[in-house]
C-alpha cells in the first residue's frame, strides 16, 4: 500500500516535458504547387501523346497535317497531355500561392476580400457576362511536358522537404515550467525568460495560411521585466492548441 502511494506521488510530482513551437518560413505554403505538380505528371504520363514539331508554315486541319516542300516532321517523344487542363490548373495553383503566400488577409481583411469576390460574382451573373468570359478563358492554353512537371515539383519539394523538416526546426522557442527559451542554433544563440513575466497572444488568422498551412498562424511571445521583449513567431503549424498548451503551461508555474 505504501509503495503505491509513492509511486503515485512520484507521477503527480513528474516535470511535464518541455513544449518545443517551431517558427516556419513561409515555404511551408508552397506543398500544393508541387503536389500539383506531381498530380498533373501522371495525368500527362497516362494521357499517352508526345509532342510533334510541324514548321510554322504546315497547314494544320482538325486530323491532317500538310508540309510546305522541304518540310519535315520532328517527333520529340516528349509526352504532353491533349488537354489544356493540367497547365492552366498547375499555373493557377502556382500564381496563387506566390501571392497569397506573402500577403496578409488577417482579420476583417479576410471578410472583405471573401465578400467582394461573391459581389463580383453577382455583378458578372447580372451582366450576363459568364459566356463572353468563358470565350476569352478558353483562349489560355498552357501546356506542358512530363519533363517539365517532374523537374519543377521535384525541386520544390526538395526545397520544402530541407525547409520546413529539417532547416526551420533550428529556430523554436522551448516552453517549460519555470522558463521560455528562445534558441536559435544558427546564431548559437539562446534567450531565457521567465515565465511569470511571460505573455502569449495570438495574430488575427489569416484564412488562407490557416487552410494551406494546416491551422498554422503568427503568435506573439512579451516579456516583462527591465528588457522586455517582443518575440514574433511566424507560421506556426497548429497555432490555435500551441496557444492553448502554453497558457496551460504558464498557468501551473507554481502548482505542483
């Protein structure tokens, strides 16, 4: 019975492990263009063409192909896909994460941007302007090979891989009972805080990088004390519970 009782004061008495939140570069939004990418490879690898180069002067009919004299078929083997589908959709997704990935839609900001897209999108419908819009759409053609598709996503993904696994992890701040660390093993460099004299808030979401970055958003870190600090943590994943596991954290300082 005694030893029970020890064992159970040990457990209750037990450090409670320290809570590493890591900061990312804003790579870790970049996942869908090469996923994408990869996606769109295999359509074009099962699709089965290849690409063919006619001289700008051949008269091209719906299946018949005539050569000016002298003129010569080039196969490349190359494989494309027929449809225009897998280009415009990879160069969409591409665009749309360049910029929205280095734009803030926090807040009241999102809610306006939301709200004048679904404006827009009545205007057009009242106009009657969606067959003339989709006449122009289907003028953009963008295709592209297997080799293209493949090269591109591979080195994204590659470069998302070193980033967000293995590079951005150098840079966290350490989350104990007693302390807030902030290391960064680059730099060499570590700052140690109090907890008592330790705050965290969290940055307006941004809908987008909450979506793509799997709830990931900005958390705010103040000391208090004769050098207070403000430490900003950009893109961290899961932001709303680390949040949440912090305060929990600074809350049972002196329990225990």
């Amino acid at each position: 019975m005694s030893s029970t009782t020890e064992r159970s004061q040990k457990i209750a008495g037990a450090e409670q492990p320290e809570l590493c939140i890591v900061s990312h570069s804003f790579i870790l939004y970049w996942w869908p263009v090469w996923a994408i990418g990869f996606v769109m490879a295999l359509w074009t690898y099962l699709d089965g063409h290849v690409i063919v180069l006619v001289p700008d002067e051949a008269i091209i009919f719906d299946h018949e192909v005539i050569l000016p004299e002298r003129g010569m078929i080039y196969a490349t083997g190359e494989r494309v896909a027929r449809s225009r589908i897998p280009g415009v959709v990879f160069v969409v997704t591409l665009l749309t994460i360049t910029v929205l990935s280095h734009s803030y839609l926090r807040g009241p900001w999102s809610l306006l941007i939301g709200a004048f897209v679904i404006a827009l999108l009545f205007l057009i419908s009242w106009l009657d302007l969606w067959e003339p819009l989709w006449r122009w759409l289907k003028l953009f053609r963008v295709h592209i090979n297997l080799g293209g598709y493949v090269i591109l996503s591979s080195v994204l993904f590659v470069v998302w891989f070193i980033n967000v696994v293995v590079l951005d992890g150098r840079r966290c701040l350490i989350v104990s009972k007693r302390q807030v660390r902030l290391r960064d093993e680059w730099g060499n460099d570590e700052h140690t805080f109090d907890t008592a004299l330790t705050t965290v808030d969290q940055q307006p979401s941004d809908w987008f990088r909450w979506l793509i970055g799997w709830g990931a958003g900005d958390l705010i870190i103040r000391t208090s004390g004769p050098n207070s600090q403000e430490i900003e943590l950009k893109n961290v994943i899961g932001v709303g519970r680390c949040v949440s596991a912090i305060q929990q954290r600074l809350k049972t300082r002196d329990t225990g």
